[in-house]
C-alpha cells in the first residue's frame, strides 16, 4: 500500500475513533423512541426547592458502527461563593424499553417500544444478570436514554449552579452534558402534605422471589418498598411485623413493637396508619372482641399523637345494595365503637343506583374512582368537614370519557396530573391499589400486559430486581412522575399557605380543570410550576417596613409609647 494511501487510512481511522459520542437531553415527561432523530440541546436546564428532586434525561444515540461499553459519571455541581452539591446527590438510571403489541383500551400512544423501568448503573456489577445498568453496547442507529434523578439536599444554597456528566464510550472521545440548575430559597416539607395509600407487598411477591410472606428476606423486601414510596412522597404501609399484637379479647400490646414502629412512622414519614377489623365475623361474633380492639388501638396512638392518622378502609368498592348495608353496619360499629377512628371508602358521595341507599353519615373519607367525581358532591362533603381523596384503577368509564388513565401506554404527563386535579377539587389524598401486581407467569421486563391480558403495566410502578442481580425492587420513569406531581402539590399548597390561595388556584385552572378537562401541553405545566415558585419568593420576602411617625412621650408616666407592627409573610 502506498505510504500516501496509508498516511490517509491512519487518518480516518484516527478520526473516527476520536468521534464525539452523540448525546443530547430531555426534560423528564418525554418519552424517546428508539428510533427517534437526535435533537440539539446539550444542556439540562432545570429548577427546583431545596429537599425536591429536578429529573431530566440524557439520550445516548449510537451512529452506523454501534457503541461499546458505553458509561456515565457525574461530578459536583458548583454554586455561587463555594457552594456545591457532591455528585452523589445525582443518581443514573438506564431506561429499559418494552414493547406494547396489545393497546391498553383507550391507549393515546398506541403500539411500540415504551422506556419505563429504571436500570440503577449499579445493577449488574456482579453476577451474570439479564439486564444491566452500566456499561452498556448500544446497537447502530438506535437511541438509549439515561434518567437523570438530581436531588437538591436541604441544606443546599439558593441560587445558579453548573455541573457536568461525562458520557464515555469505548473508541469515542467523551462527550459533556451540562447542567445548568436553579435553586430556590424555600424547602419543601419532609412529610407529604397530600396523603396517599399505594398498597403494600403482597404474597404475590413473596411467591415470586419464592420466599415466605412472613420471612426475614420479606421483611427486607417491605423496608425496601417502604423506603422507596417515601423517597417519592407516598406513605409507605406499616407492615404486620411492627403492629401492635392483638390479644384474645380485643386488648393489645405493643412491648414488642413500639420503638420500630415509632423509628418507622419518623424515619418513612408515614401519613396514614391503615387500621382493620378483627376476626372472621367483626358484626356479629367477634363484635365485642373489635369493640375493645378500636378502644385500645386508638388510645395507644393517641398517645403517642398518631391519631390523626387513622383509619379503616372499610370495603373496596361496593356496588350493590348488600355492599352498601355492609358499609353501614361497620361504619356503626366503628363510630360508635371509637369516634376519631375514620372510615374510607373507595365510593362517590353520590350513588350510582339511588335505591342502594346512602353513604352519607358513614364515610369520612370519600376515594371517588376519578370519572365518578361529582364536584358539586363533593364539595358538600368537604363543608360537612369529611375528606376528599381520589384514585384510579383501568380504563374505566363511558366510551369517549377519558380520564389520566394510569397505563403504560398513555402520556408520562397522566401520572403527574392528579395531584393538580385533586388541589383544583379539594382533595387531600390519592390512592392506587398496588405498585407490585406481580405475575410469575408474566415476564414483566418482555410483556406490560399485567393485568387480564389487557392493561399494559396495570398495577407494576415497580418491576422486580431479581433479573438485574439487584435484590428487590426496581423504579419506573412512571412511579418518578407520580413524585413530581406530589412535589408539585407542595408548591401549591405553599403559595396558598402564604395568603394566595386565590392566585394558586387560578394557577392551577391552567393546568386541570376536573378529571376530564386538563392541558396536556406539558410546557405551559412546567411554566405555571416556574411562576408558582416565583410567587412563593416574593409572597416570602418581608414586606419593607412603613414609616413610623416621631415618638411622643406620654404625659402622665414621661415613659415612651408601645407601637406594635405586623409584617406580612
């Protein structure tokens, strides 16, 4: 080969294993396709409080030859007079897509692949897994995202920071993300101020992991699960093992229990605390047994000042006449049993069949299933001095009526919403009835269809970890958006708490309306998020003080007067 030929292959040779490797970032409510073209932007511009997370997505698009091991690392973020946020506060997730071949009825998106579960880098370091984190190969002409989790610690700085996360890949030369964020001087409050019940683990994951429900590794698996609800803002269940024992007649005892189920409640910032009857028979055979239970459950959290969280959720929807009376009769047991015990429903104030009778007068807790929601109900119950929650469950309701259906093929915007929604309406609680429907005959990672056959990832915010050679469980960009909007309900609530309650709720009537009516441009959400915050910063700033007149002395005592003033928060 001629030494000019050779000197020209080096070259391209040379540069081609130089080339940059070809990233560019998302905001956290776009799903990319694996397929989609790459688009400019290389640098994540976000905002947020103080103790709230600001997510975002780095897409990682492999050109005609493919990538090899193909990594990420972020370094600190630097702020204003040396002020920094340490790298370890910036958590990377590989996105694994899934493919949906059946749409979920009503689905918006229809077919094709779907990011969703969250891969830590961690994950499958060790072991031979199926699915790893990092590093990853990347086949030619396809796209792999990286969700970005960045938490903004309490103790953080207000103010502009910058940080970087270098993507290498083998042959390529390093490509650098920027970060540019903002935060914001206020925090947000450990404990949710909107309460939730997201289900617990079932026996159905115990049998997955093929382990008994009542085992040392379950009981891992719940300090596991309770660990990652509160990291999202949800209450996490109080599991079996840290409820106090109820005897024989009713009377229980906590000498066992107490200081783990107290470190629980603080360390999880627990909102609720899920109470259920006793025995086989709490109406008529074991009625006195439930009697003393109710008494002593709730002067033992009294005591301890967790009443305020109790309740029993007395039967999941009822729709027959027969379920109704049911709903009744315990409800009599309950308050007249204990009053200050609550009782919640999965039911609408309203009835769908008027001859079944009402709920009035036995429910405190209303959880209306979202296209059920009647608003003028509703707000009858609020002024009664009852609770509005909410929660969904498939894809129910008329033909044509669409609510934010809660299934993997439907907008990441759907699960931020109702937290919007239930601010717009009065409602101070949501509800789902698992994170975990788990299936050992369905590989949840290869077929999103969890439930019946039809409901592509009903019930799975959570996938199993045992397939990344990572014990437990595994979140989804799904389950991330549920935290926003909790994050987001914060916001709200903290201009209303300022004495604006009237410009967050116009705010609000931007995005959501009811449960039928909402904007799904997810821009104007994150504008109307940005001017709430900025309202909370100048709602927070002292009003400048006014001028005072000269001070008299006072003829009878020559001792100056008092003037006391107010300054407005």
């Amino acid at each position: 080969m001629p030494i000019r030929r050779l000197l020209l292959f080096f070259a391209v040779w040379v540069a081609a294993a130089q080339a940059q490797v070809n990233v560019w970032v998302a905001d956290d409510l776009t799903r990319v396709r694996p397929q989609q073209e790459a688009q400019g932007a290389t640098t994540a511009i976000v905002k947020a409080a103080r103790n709230e997370y600001a997510p975002f997505q780095i897409i990682v698009r492999a050109g005609a030859q493919g990538l090899k091991q193909v990594n990420a690392a972020a370094g600190d973020l630097a702020g204003e007079a040396g002020a920094a946020i340490p790298a370890r506060h910036v958590a990377l997730y590989r996105e694994h897509y899934i493919e949906v071949k059946t749409p979920s009825p009503k689905s918006k998106e229809g077919p094709g692949w779907y990011p969703d579960a969250l891969i830590p880098f961690s994950a499958g370091a060790e072991g031979q897994p199926r699915f790893a984190g990092a590093p990853f190969d990347l086949e030619p002409g396809r796209n792999q995202p990286i969700w970005v989790d960045l938490f903004v610690p309490k103790d953080a700085a207000a103010g502009e920071y910058g940080g970087t996360i270098t993507v290498t890949a083998a042959g390529q030369a390093a490509a650098r993300v920027g970060i540019k964020l903002t935060v914001w001087d206020f925090a947000l409050p450990d404990t949710p101020s909107m309460r939730s019940n997201f289900g617990s683990l079932s026996s159905r994951v115990a049998n997955f992991y093929k382990i008994s429900a009542g085992s040392a590794q379950f009981q891992a698996l719940e300090r596991q699960f309770a660990e990652t609800l509160a990291a999202h803002r949800l209450s996490p269940p109080i599991p079996s093992w840290l409820r106090p024992r109820v005897n024989a007649d009713g009377t229980i005892d906590a000498s066992g229990t107490d200081d783990g189920l107290k470190d629980y409640i603080e360390r999880y910032h627990v909102t609720g605390f899920p109470i259920s009857l006793v025995g086989s028979d709490p109406l008529n055979k074991d009625r006195p047994r439930n009697v003393t239970y109710l008494q002593s459950i709730y002067e033992y959290l009294r005591a301890r000042a967790w009443e305020q969280r109790a309740y029993i959720y007395v039967l999941d929807e009822p729709n027959t006449a027969e379920a109704y009376e049911e709903v009744r009769q315990r409800a009599r047991l309950i308050h007249e049993a204990q009053p200050g015990i609550k009782v919640l429903c999965t039911e609408q104030p309203t009835p769908q069949k008027p001859e079944w009778g009402t709920l009035v007068g036995s429910v405190d807790v209303w959880v209306p299933l979202w296209y059920l929601f009647e608003e003028p109900a509703g707000q009858e119950r609020l002024r009664a001095g009852e609770e509005l929650w909410s929660y969904t469950a498939l894809c129910q309701g008329p033909r044509g009526g669409d609510t934010p259906f809660w299934q993997l093929d439907f907008p990441l915007l759907n699960y931020r919403l109702p937290a919007w929604m239930s601010w717009r309406l009065g409602m101070t609680g949501l509800l789902y009835w698992t994170t975990a429907y788990w299936d050992p005959a369905i590989d949840l990672w290869t077929n999103p269809l969890s439930y019946r056959n039809q409901y592509n990832c009903e019930g799975v915010l959570l996938y199993p970890g045992a397939d990344l050679a990572v014990p437990g469980l595994v979140t989804s960009m799904r389950l991330k958006e549920v935290r926003e909007g909790m994050e987001d309900y914060e916001y709200i609530r903290m201009l209303a708490a300022r004495g604006q309650k009237e410009e967050a709720d116009r705010l609000v009537r931007k995005i959501a309306r009811t449960f039928t009516d909402w904007n799904s441009d997810p821009i104007d959400l994150y504008q109307v998020r940005e001017e709430i915050a900025k309202r909370i910063l100048a709602a927070a700033s002292p009003a400048p003080p006014r001028p005072q007149p000269p001070r008299r002395r006072n003829a009878a005592n020559s001792k100056p007067s008092v003037s006391l003033s107010l300054i407005r928060e």
